[in-house]
C-alpha cells in the first residue's frame, strides 16, 4: 500500500472491526469481519486529480471524506450521516475543490415509508455547506421528492453545471409571483452561489434529460400518461438535431406486464460522432447494445450483441461521458474496449495485479492523464488504485473491506446443472478453503430481483458459510435477467413454477453429485431469494432442512396492495399479475404445507418489501404449528446496511442452519 495513505487506511479499517486476531476462527468473531460494512462504498476523484473523495461508514450513518492524494496524510472528515436513514449515495467534484453530494431519506408520512432526495455541495475542507436542491416556499402546492442530479458538467462557465429540478407548483392566492411550472427541467446552477437560471421548462411527463457532455439537451423522455397518479411504465423518447431546438420523436420504451423492457432505451449521446447509444433487443433477442444518429436520419446501427447472454453495461468515461466500451457477463463479467488505449491498459493491469483480477475505470481527472480504479475478484473484496498516465505509475489506495486482509477466501466456480425438465441451469459453485468439495453441509442461494443476476465475484455473504464449512451453490434460474427474453419468462413471481423448479433442482444436484451430504441441506435468501427460499419450502416439503429468508416477499396480493400510495402501483399490479398463481405463490397462504424451520429477519423501515411480510409469515407458521424465529430491525431498510445487524444475521443464521442440520 501507499506508504502516505497506508496508516489511516489501517484507522479507518480498525473502525469497521477490531483488528485483533486477523485470522480469528470463531463465529462471533467471522460474523463480525463478514458483516462489517464495505469500507469504500463510493469513490470518486477530483478534476485535477489531485483529491479523491471516499463514502465511508460512521459510527452512525456514513462519513464522506476527502484524500489528499498528493501530500498524503490523513483524510479529512467533511460531512456525516447522522443515521440509517440518511444514506450518502455518491458525491462528485464539480471543481478541483468543491464537491456535489447526493442525499437519501427515509422518512415515515402516517402509516407509510416514503423516500425522497436532496442535493448539496461542501467544499473540500467541509466549509461553505450549502443545500443545491431549490428550496420550496410555504405556497408550494405539493413536495419535491425528487432533489435533483447533475447531467452535465459544461454549465454557463466554471463552477457552474446542469442539473435536473422537480418543479412544484405554487397557490397563486395573494401573489401574482406564483411558481407555474410541475414537473422536471433543467437548471443551469452555479454550485458556489447557487445562482440559476431555466434551461428547460418542464414538458407534460417529463421524466428524463440527456445531453451530450457538453452543455446541449439532446433526448428527452415523457411518460406516457396512465389513470389517476400512477406511472405508466411507457415512455416515449425525443431527440434534437445539432443546433436545432425542434423535438422530433426517436421511440418509445414499454416495460409490459412481465417487467422486462421493450425498445430503445438511449443512455447517452456522443456529439463527435451526433449519436445516442443505448440498448435494445438484439437479433437472438438478447439485449444488445445499439446506437442510432441524431441527424434526421434516424440510422441505427448494432454495436454489439452476443447469442448467449444481454449486453447491458455500457462503459464510460470522464466528465463527458465519453463511450469506451461495453459489457456483459457470461461465466464471469467481460468488457469489451473501443477505446484501444484503454483496452490494452485494462488487459496489462488484469494481468500485473495479483490474482489476476478484472479492473473498472472508477473515475478520472478531467484531462483523463489519472484513473481512479478498482479491481477485485471472488477471492478478493477489492482494492482501489490510482493510474497516472504520464508516469505509468499504480498507487495502491484503499481496500474495499480491509478487515479481510490477509485472510484466504473460497474460490467461486461457474457450474451448470440440469433441470428436471433437462433444461442447463447456470450458477456458481462455491466450496470451502481446502476442501475436497465433497459430503459437506450446503446452502441453496437463490438471488433477488426477481430481475437480477448472480455473477462472479466476491459476496460477503457466500464467503462467510463457505469460510464456516458450507457449500454454496448460486442458481440463475428461469425468471433471472441477463440471458434474454425466453429465459426471462414472465418474471420470477409469475413464472414461479419454473423459477422455484430451478432452484429446487439446484438442490438435488448438489446431493446427487455428494457435494452435500445426505439431509445436510438448507436454503438462504434475501428479497426475492427469501421469497424463493420460503416457496421453496412449498414446492418441495423435506428437500431442505433449514430456511433462512432475510427481507422476504410472502404474499403477491399483498404486495400489490402494498404499492396503493405509490406511483408504481399499476407497474407492480402488472409485474404480479393476476390468476391463480398470486395465491398458489404466495407462501405465507400455503405456510402449512412448509416442514423445515424458518429463520425470519426483516427490517422496520423497508420500503422495498414492507415488514408486514415477515410478520404475517411468522404468524401464519405460528398458526400452522410450525417452528419459527423472527428477527426485527427497527429502523433498517432493504438492505439492512447496518454492522451489527449484519452480524447479528451471519452469526444466528449459521448457529440455526447447524442446528437444524444435526437434528
């Protein structure tokens, strides 16, 4: 490590768990080292690359700090959360000195969770704190939830940038100086003084804005309008010609009833080659990334699609954006380089690094002569790097999770595995330190989303049971994104026949190939993998012996009813959809037929799946005379982004899934 930085870094790690015992075999204290929070949750770097500013865990809360990265020395504390409910999700630098964060808040409005932003700027020593997002008066007739982002940095001149603004209108009784205009614009701000001026009036629907880096709206993109005040899911897009302020129509996105988008989705404009490049299904109906000309021309061109899994990240770079490359994830995440210098960087520095890494371009000076990296792989939780072009000089900066150092995590395999239906089932394998694999007590760990995947790389929570013994097998079953359309089915809750069918599947052949050992099988998950879990317990009574489910799903019609005060309601009544497969997938209305003892953990303040989940699953297996523990978090989120809570879950769950096993 950089010997400036190498001792707070240690201090800063030394916050997150004690360092005593680095090689500590006990469960407390393993729990605590896994369940620590991530030690960098963001990063970013100053135009001039001379600072970097981390997003850190509190005592309470988070710290954002500034690194000064050419005298070194200890980082400068500049802003704190006070609690869970305040999250810090990244903070960029408009200015070699001033920095733009973005604010989270969880709030409780009568007997419903809401959540709204805020956008502030500090400068780098944690002077001249001021609020960006445009205050409302006491005649606003409704609240801005949305604070507002950054979507340009090219503003009327430096320190000034172009951000987004949820306009709120105002009574006009006793003024004729009301406030008009609803919905989003943009704003040219001045972030020192907060001087600003409309750019664009907000349009019927206007939902988002895209320039092109360097000071010009090129897209815009309108909700299409659905009954009452719920979101329609359906967006249409527009775009402008180079020096021309007319709106011409470029197409339109339909999310659908499955959830899974349909259209072309632009995610950014390139005013070199007067492009937007987004993504669209490609010719095998996977995802792939396309780009179509702003010219009039309409033209669009494939960039690049593959036959057997979704193109769907696109990589970019600097204050413009500009477009570097693509990726995608097959048995493990690839990138695929437009930019030759990058490319053949990337590739020297997946070599050079120990391990053998893959490396992300984090962030970069403004003239691009420094990059921020990062570069981690299954055994590694990660590490931050600073390149210097002129040089060709790599600092060491940070560790992600350095409460790990030093200790030897397990390998993570790709593996397929036939369904019963002899379809090949992809997942990821992951065995113990040091085992032969063989005979060993195995977890099931089905992922969120449903519309998500699993990828190689380190987990926390994988690395835990396998540093304590177990198997992990991490199943992308049918209802997973990332391989296309067909895979998808209908999404995970209404295709759940097949998607439980998969993981169940995922089960047998762990027993079937003696990885687990006979009746030495449990499942874990979180969100929709609670779900999973839960339903699994359904499906196939006595295949497990333990479950564990960490923020779950338990009833589709309650979710439903659970999005009424939410503008997504008529996208979340589509996603469930409805039949006979809301009850019959519901599993705290089949709590009856599960056999195996369920370990319940959920936090009080979750706005993506409400507590009333969990409890009401730990009643109906109250009811039904079933064995159950209930964990309650008051105050947490989805996440649960909390030490002890964490810890409180690797520990407990362990000490129940070893119990249950040797029964």
């Amino acid at each position: 490590m950089n010997s400036r930085l190498a001792g707070w870094a240690q201090a800063l790690i030394a916050t997150l768990v004690p360092l005593s015992a680095p090689h500590a075999q006990s469960l407390e204290e393993l729990a605590a080292r896994f369940g620590a929070r991530e030690g960098v949750m963001s990063m970013s770097l100053a135009p001039d690359g001379a600072h970097a500013a981390i997003i850190t865990p509190g005592p309470s809360g988070q710290l954002v700090m500034v690194i000064d990265l050419i005298a070194g020395g200890a980082p400068k504390p500049i802003l704190r959360s006070s609690q869970a409910s305040e999250q810090f999700s990244r903070c960029l630098w408009p200015t070699a000195s001033r920095l733009v964060c973005y604010v989270s808040i969880t709030t409780k409005l009568t007997d419903a969770l809401a959540r709204y932003s805020r956008t502030i700027a500090v400068d780098s020593d944690g002077s001249n704190l001021k609020v960006v997002t445009e205050r409302t008066s006491n005649r606003a007739l409704g609240i801005t939830w949305n604070g507002g982002s950054i979507i340009d940095w090219t503003g009327d001149k430096p320190g000034w940038v172009m951000m987004t603004r949820q306009f709120v209108p105002e009574t006009d009784i006793g003024t004729r100086i009301a406030q008009r205009y609803e919905g989003l614009g943009v704003e040219s701000v001045d972030v020192n003084s907060l001087v600003r001026r409309i750019v664009e009036v907000p349009k019927s629907g206007s939902v988002e804005y895209i320039t092109d880096g360097i000071g010009h709206v090129r897209i815009l993109g309108t909700e299409v309008s659905a009954s009452g005040p719920y979101s329609s899911g359906t967006i249409d897009y527009s775009y402008r010609k180079a020096g021309d302020r007319t709106w011409y129509p470029l197409g339109r996105v339909d999310q659908g009833d499955a959830g899974l988008g349909k259209g072309f989705n632009p995610l950014t404009v390139d005013p070199v080659q007067d492009v937007v490049y987004g993504f669209d299904a490609g010719p095998s109906g996977r995802q792939a990334l396309y780009r179509i000309k702003l010219d009039g021309s309409g033209k669009k061109e494939l960039v690049l699609g593959r036959d057997d899994v979704d193109v769907d990240e696109l990589i970019v770079i600097g204050r413009q954006r500009r477009v570097v490359g693509v990726g995608y994830a097959t048995d493990k995440r690839r990138a695929e380089y437009f930019d030759p210098a990058l490319k053949t960087l990337a590739a020297a520095l997946g070599k050079a690094l120990p391990g053998k890494p893959q490396v992300d371009f984090v962030s970069a000076s403004e003239d691009e002569s420094k990059l921020l990296l990062f570069a981690g792989s299954d055994v590694d939780p990660g590490q931050y790097y600073l390149f210097d072009k002129g040089t060709h000089k790599l600092e060491s900066l940070l560790p992600a999770r350095g409460q790990l150092e030093g200790r030897k995590l397990a390998e993570m395999k790709p593996v397929t595995f036939p369904a019963s239906d002899g379809t090949m089932i992809p997942g990821y394998l992951t065995i113990p330190p040091g085992s032969d694999g063989r005979n060993l007590p195995a977890i099931v760990m089905p992922h969120g989303g449903p519309s998500s995947r699993d990828e190689w790389g380190f987990d926390w929570l994988v690395q835990f049971f396998a540093v304590r013994g177990f198997a992990v097998l991490q199943p992308n079953y049918r209802g997973s994104s990332g391989y296309g359309a067909d895979w998808y089915q209908k999404n995970g809750f209404q295709s759940w026949r097949t998607a439980i069918g998969d993981i169940d599947d995922a089960g047998k052949w762990l027993v079937s190939q003696g990885v687990a050992a006979p009746g030495k099988l449990a499942i874990v998950g979180w969100s929709y993998g609670g779900y999973a879990a839960l339903q699994s317990g359904v499906a196939e009574p006595g295949l497990y012996k333990a479950i564990v489910a960490i923020a779950p799903v338990t009833d589709l019609e309650r979710l439903r009813r659970d999005h009424v005060d939410y503008t997504d309601y008529k996208i979340v009544d589509r996603f469930i959809g409805h039949g006979e497969h809301v009850a019959s997938g519901s599993p705290a209305q089949n709590a009856a037929t599960i056999s195996a003892p369920v370990l319940l953990f959920h936090g009080s303040w979750d706005i993506n799946v409400n507590v009333g989940h969990s409890r009401l699953m730990a009643d109906k297996l109250r009811d039904a005379g079933k064995t159950v523990e209930y964990i309650e978090f008051p105050d947490l989120d989805h996440q649960l982004d909390d030490a002890a809570a964490r810890t409180k879950i690797l520990s407990m769950s362990d000490a129940f899934i070893r119990k249950m096993l040797n029964r």
